[in-house]
C-alpha cells in the first residue's frame, strides 16, 4: 500500500498522540509548540471545535487537520503565543467532513504534537 506523506507523518506520531494537554509555555520543559485543548471533542453535527495551540516566542508553526488517511483537509499559519482556532468541520474548499476520527496537527519543522479528534454527525 501506497501513503502520503502525511499519513506516513501520522504514523510516526502516533506515539505523542493523547488526549491530554500538551507541556505549557511556561514550563521549564516547554516545547516548541502545544495543544492545550480541543473543545468540544467529540464535536456535534453543525458545531465546531475549538482548538487552544501555541508556539514558542520566535517561531512560526503551521495546524494542520488531517483525516484518518493522512490527507490535509485545512490548515492555519500560526506565530508566537496562544492561538484559539475555531474549525468549523469544513475542509479548505468548504465541504462538510463526514463523521469519524480526525487528527489535529501543529509542527515548526523540527517539533509536532497532534491530537485525535472526533466528528460525529446524525445519519
């Protein structure tokens, strides 16, 4: 079987991926970038997400959603401190995300955290 470059990013992330909150700023064992939360997570038919993400003071990093095959569906440009992203549940072209398990993504190139999320819609 043939992967993307993502999924193949996925994979080897699976290992960070949690549902807890990254290392924070402030801490003496900070990380590059981190995800504090999603919220809410699963997220609703016709609701959004909120992610809480940051970046250390001098770097850029780039949040990503993937979906369960390692295709980009969005992505924002992020600059340093704490971003609040609301993602609709929409990929980049404006159509709705079927239901399923989703994977939020921040990276600055040498560092990347990613979080497993949910999107449940009614049938």
């Amino acid at each position: 079987m043939l992967y993307t470059s993502a999924a193949i990013l996925i994979l080897s992330c699976l290992s960070l991926m949690s549902c807890e909150p990254a290392t924070k700023p402030d801490s003496p064992t900070a990380a590059e970038c981190w995800l504090e939360k999603l919220e809410p997570n699963p997220m609703p038919e016709g609701g959004s997400c909120e992610i809480v993400c940051g970046v250390k003071d001098g770097l850029q990093a780039r949040l990503t959603i993937l979906n369960s095959v390692g295709q980009e569906l969005r992505d924002w440009n992020l600059t340093a401190g704490t971003s609040f992203v609301n993602w609709d549940g929409r990929d980049r072209h404006g159509n709705i995300c079927a239901s399923g398990m989703y994977y939020c993504l921040i990276s600055t190139g040498s560092h990347s955290i990613s979080l497993k999320m949910l999107v449940a819609r009614a049938k």
